[in-house]
C-alpha cells in the first residue's frame, strides 16, 4: 500500500522531467550533480578550515552550510537555494551519508567494553539523557506553550544524544584515552548512542501516530520493539558476524565485504522503518551484527578494514548531511529576538543537561572532564532536529523554522565548547596532581 | 530557464512524497534503499560469477539484471519492477556511476603513450569507428524503414565504441600486454574512446534538435565544441595537473583530492550539458584534466592514488549501473521474431565492424588479433542504448524497446566472444611461429 503511494509519486517525476529534458537536449541531472560538486567541495573547505583551528571538521561543514544560507539568496536569488534545499536526489544522498555515519558507529562500538565499564557508565549515561530530556521538554513547554507536547519532547529528546565522534577525538589529541574518565565518558557515549537511538524511536513514532499515540503502552509497545531489534543485531553479530567475514573472504576481493555491509545497513535500515523505527536505527544495528565488538571487520591479515573501505564513501556523503543540514537553517529566523532566546535557553539547557553527569561518579574522578567530556551534540541532535522538521503533524512541521535554527545553533556552541572545556579540565587537574 | 523548470519539477516531489511518508509516518527512502540494497548485492553476486566462470564481470551484472527482469514480474508482481525501473535516485545513483566509470577511463587514458603508437592506432580506430557505424546505420534503415534517420544513426554509433576494460584485462591475463599488437589495441581504444564521446555528443545533439539538425553545420558545430572541449581539458591539465595534486597534498587528507576529483568531474559533466555535449564527456575530460598522461594521481609517496579511493564508489554505483541496464531489457520483447532478428543482424554488424580493424595494420603484424581485441562493446555501447532509450522524439522513445534490447544482446555476445578468441588468435601465431 505504501510502496504503491511511493510508486506512484516517484513513476510521475522522472517521466515529467524526462520529457523536458529530452525537449531541450540535456540529461535532467546537470544542475544536481553541480550542486553535489558544489556542497562537497564547501563542505570539504569548510571541514579543513576548521580543523586547522583544531576545531572539529563538523563545525565547518555546519558554518559553510549556514553561510551558504544566508549569503546565496542575496548573491544568486532564491530560486537555486530552493533547489539545493528540496531536491530530492541531494537529500537522498544526504540521508545515505547518515546511514553510513550511524553504521561506522556501530562498526566502532565494542559491547565488551561496555560492559566492563558497566554500572559507572549505565549511571552518567542515564543522567545524560534524562536531564537534558527535561530540561529542553521544560524550556520548549516554557517557550512554545501552544504547540503539541510532542514537540516539546522532540526538543528534549534533541538536546539528549551526546555525539561520540567529538569527544572521542579531543581526548585521543590529549593523548588521554587510557584513563579512567576517558573509559567512562566513551562507555557512556555508546551506551548513550543506544539509549538516544531508542529515544528517538519513541517520539518519532509518537509524533507519527499523532496525540493519540501518547498513551503510555504505545510508547512501551516502541521501546521494546527498539531493544529487541538492536538485541536482535547483536545477538545475531555473536553468531554470524564472523561467519559473515569468512564468506566475504573467499571470494578474494575487498569489496565484497563493502557491498555486504552496505546492502546488510541498508536493508536493516528499511527493515527498521517497516517495524516503525527510524531508519538510522537498522544502520546502527547493522554495524553492530557485523562487528559487536569494535575490532575491526577485514577479510583476511593485510586486507582493510570495513572501516577503512567505507572512508572514501563517508568523507564524501557525509559532509554533504551536514552542510545541507546548515542550509536548511534560515539565518534569518534566528535574528528574531523569540529565536534567539530559544537558542539560548536551549544551549544552556544542554550545557546544564549533560554537565549533571558528573554527579554519576565518585569524588575520586575529574567529574568536571567527564561532565565537560559528555556535552558535545553533533550528529545525532542535527539528526534529531532534521526529522523533526521533516515530520508533518496538523499540517504544520513538529518543529519549526525557529526551533529547528535553535537546535543548529545548541549543536555548534557545544561543539565549539567541549575541545577547550576539556583541555582545561584535564589541565587542572593534572595541575592539582602537581600541587 | 531550464534549471528553473527542473527545479519546479523537484519541488513538487518531496512536498507530495514527503506529506504522504509523513502521513504514515515513515521516511520516504526506505523502498528505495532496499532496492539499492538488493540491486547492489545481486549485481556484484553475478560480477563474482563471471569472473569465476574467467568472463568480464560486467557480463554477470547484466546478466543478473536480465533474469530480475524476466523473473521478477511473475513472482513479485509488476508493481516493484516499474518502481525499481523507474525511481529517480536510483538512477541518479546509476549515472554517478557512469560518471565514476568514464572519469577512471580519463584518468587511466595516456595521451603520450597515445602519440607514440601513433599512425597504426589511428588508422585501426577510425576504421573501428566508421564501418560499424555504416553497418549499424545501414541495418537499421534496412529493418526498419519507417524510423527516423537519426535513430538508425543512433544504433550505427552505439555499435563503434570498443570497451578498453575488457580486452586490457585479456591481454593482462595472457600476458601479451608488451606485445605490438597489444599496444596498436590499447592505443586504438583509447583513441576509440574519444572519438565515439565525439560521435555520442554529434547524434545526442542532432537527436535532441530534431530532424532540422541534420544539416552538416550542426554536425560540424558540435564537432568542433566536442574537441575543443576535451582539447582544453588535455591542455589545462598539462599545466594544472601537478598544481591541483599539490594544493591536495597541502592538506594532508587523502580525500581531499578525491572530492576535488569528483567535484571536478560533476562540474565538467554539468559543463558539458550546458554547451550540448553529454555529461559523460565531461567526466572524461575532469580524468584527463587530473592525470593527462595516466601516471596516477596521488599526493605523496606512499599516498593511495585517486584511482585507488574511487574504487569503493565505483564497485559500489558502477555495477547499479550494468544491473538497471539489464532491468530496462523487457524480456518479453527479445522473443518476438523481429527483435530476435534485429539481435542478429546487430550482432553481425557489430563483429565484422570490428574485424575489419584487422585491415588497418600491415601483414607482419597479428590481424587476426587486432581485428578480434577491438570486438567487445561494454559500458559504451551501453551508454548510448541507454542514452537513446531516454531520448524522447515526436513522443516516442528514439530507440524503442526492441532495439535497445537488442544493443544489449549484442554486448553480450561481443564481450562473451573475446576472452575466447583473443586467448585462439595469440595461441594460433604461437604454434605458427613454432612451426
């Protein structure tokens, strides 16, 4: 029923465009692909730049993305931002490039490991995610108090998921990763990832079910639903991910294990979707059945990893999420003084939000580097705040124009926040030793 | 004008798509990353076979593609084939693909190497071009009369270009690749390679101008843009080659000269469409623009070499490509009489055409192998029966389903019947030259 709505829509677009193109002489993908030449390239820029300020790579793609929007309408008119923003081709690349990104998470996370660090970890984690779902559900009730709670909880459920990718840089550039707090805060972010991922789940499905859907067994029906398939996955992983490799290997050509993983973390992705879950969420499982414990997918001694072989395809879709995820943003929706201020009670919620965690563990840890080390939100609150614009309830977005900037703005001040703060909390403390 | 068009057209898409995935509260991608999903994996499953079986594997990639189309209908039900024939990511995802193809072909392609073969390629080339073209031209105008001429053009030039990848890889196999002959081979294809984008931009143009554009002045104005435009790439890559490696090298990341690689290569396919050639062509010139005499592009030492980073995008896109390809073969219609004769006759065509290459070199030489090496028609021939397919004249398709079916018949048969008679022809002069 759905694959015939779907069908139908997508059978009527290339016959139209089609015909125009063939009436004029062009194929109809010249203006997507110099748009795709365009966004990668600023992207790429973008990230480099903002590297050599040894700042994270998705800053800059969030900046050019942002810049491109505020600058492009006044330089080349409005006409060719619309395009960049609606054509469905560049989202759809887009979207891939999250699948890939949410996919090499899985691939990265090690459950052994997790459950090493266990109980300290399940308890920062917890904090992480349930305090800033308050705060940011408190503050969008505060701000928005006509709009449906489940918007409010969107904008909660967006200031929840830490992004592992940021702190887990920092703390590998600090030469840190061996000690206990860094232990605790990467335990915690993958356990965080989990929780996030199931969060999302929820109030996606709520959103989509409508006021109804906020009875409290449908919200139960979905959490069990998410655990059991990311359960699933990894039980699934035990047994088969080696099993999997080994088929891969026989056939002496690296990419066969590129094309299983990719087709496994796209067909999980639909998978996920028919269940009712996000699709990101079948990615992640999918790099979770492949590799349940992080140790690096290769077909053979010298051969490379899934990891690396994936490389050249992320650096390429991936920036592109992000760059379009900045476009998306109207810069001048957050020059309105209600943005504005939703911008800033929704960082310092976050700031607060996640900087609780550092009442999880015991006075005998630098619980300023591990509430510093779990603020960073970066994939995963852009990803949140995406779908949340991109759901339509009552006719209108979940999230709107103001409130979707508000979130892109959270996401870059504590980017740009956790590679000083954490800098100095390691410092400190490492003064103190010597003191 | 027309980005403004387009642009309407794709506007629309995702407003109605998006509402009604929204409606039901899934994300509007997940049919197609399940087809991608399949289509990938089945695609390389068939590639893996042929080469088992020591066959190309753009072989087992259409032959996948065929039997999908000849299977799925009567078990699926019509409603997936049309979707997976006709949704627009995937085949913007194919044509990145071809693109991805003719930029390696660009890369690889050694302008030098090509001057030093010189006269003997030359002459092997344009007889490998001209008398396909006179006997596809002349075929179709036989068997079907009421056409219009542009479309018997149109199947005379999908029968000139030769597929470079698979003789190289027979040569290599037997080990012949230093001999003479082999040389003459490859540097004629190279030199087939531009002459038949040459040729696809003059009948793309005339087909797209209509019956008007016979005059031989459009002829001769395409021609010249066409060379000009590769001409300019091959000199500005003279000069800007090494610059670009070296801005790349700077930044110390191995993708970043992979997006400027596909960053340039998206441009100069949009370039190309916006002064009428075909996209395709551009591609070709971004790989002769990077690396004009096929050293392999690498910033550094002991850097991977673009070639070496576009290999996980092209085993992933390039095979989508073959596989759709033979999805569009309506199975059906090969097995009426008159298409089954049009598959003959082509064929036919397509082998003498080639074999009088042999014509082209002096008796000391091995004919018999240089008439055989420039038989295959892969990815090219392909190209222009998709591209044909496409074109939309009067309402019709330019080549309607009989002849693009039988274009792929006769790929399949010129690809199958090189391994084997090269491996024949060099055994046959070996035991000659004994005797």
């Amino acid at each position: 029923m759905r694959l015939a709505a779907v069908t139908g829509l997508v059978l009527a677009a290339p016959a139209i465009a089609g015909a125009a193109a063939a009436a004029e002489g062009h194929s109809r993908f010249g203006p997507t692909l110099f748009a795709l030449a365009l966004l990668v390239g600023a992207a790429k820029a973008g990230g480099l730049a903002a590297e050599r300020f040894r700042q994270p790579a998705v800053l800059g793609e969030l900046l050019v993305g942002i810049s491109v929007s505020a600058l492009w309408p006044a330089v080349l008119g409005g006409e060719g931002i619309a395009f960049v923003r609606s054509d469905p081709a560049l989202l759809f690349l887009a979207q891939i490039g999250v699948l890939i990104l949410l996919f090499d998470v899985g691939l990265e996370a090690d459950l052994r490991a997790l459950a090493r660090v266990g109980l300290s970890s399940l308890l920062v984690a917890s904090i992480g995610i349930v305090v800033p779902i308050a705060l940011g559900w408190g503050a969008a009730a505060w701000l928005l108090p006509k709009s449906p709670t489940i918007a409010h909880v969107f904008v909660g459920a967006a200031l929840s998921a830490t992004s592992v990718g940021i702190t887990a840089r920092v703390l590998k550039d600090l030469g840190v990763t061996k000690t206990r707090e860094a232990q605790i805060i990467l335990g915690a972010a993958v356990l965080d990832d989990i929780l996030g991922l199931i969060v999302l789940a929820v109030v996606t499905a709520i959103a989509a079910a409508g006021a109804a859907g906020l009875a409290l067994w449908t919200v139960a029906g979905i959490l069990v639903r998410a655990v059991l398939f990311l359960g699933a996955a990894a039980v699934a992983g035990h047994f088969l991910s080696s099993r999997i490799i080994r088929l891969a290997a026989r056939t002496n050509r690296p990419e066969t294990i590129l094309v299983i993983g990719l087709a496994l973390c796209f067909s999980l992705a639909y998978a996920a979707e028919l269940i009712g879950l996000a699709d990101i969420i079948g990615a992640f499982a999918a790099g979770l059945l492949l590799d349940p414990y992080g140790r690096g997918v290769r077909p053979g001694q010298e051969a490379a990893t899934l990891a690396e072989l994936i490389h050249p395809l992320s650096s390429l879709f991936v920036p592109l999420f992000f760059v379009l995820m900045g476009i998306q943003v109207h810069v001048g929706s957050v020059g309105t003084l209600s943005a504005f201020a939703f911008a800033v009670v929704l960082t310092l919620g976050a700031l607060v939000g996640k900087a609780a965690c550092a009442l999880g563990v015991g006075a005998g840890t630098n619980r300023l580097a591990i509430g510093i080390g779990m603020i960073p939100r970066g994939e995963v609150g852009l990803i949140f705040a995406g779908i949340g614009s991109s759901l339509i309830v009552d006719g209108q977005p979940l999230l709107p124009q103001s409130l979707f900037s508000a979130i892109v703005v959270m996401v870059l001040v504590t980017t740009l926040v956790t590679p000083v703060g954490l800098r100095w909390a390691f410092a400190r403390r490492a003064a103190k030793g010597r003191g």
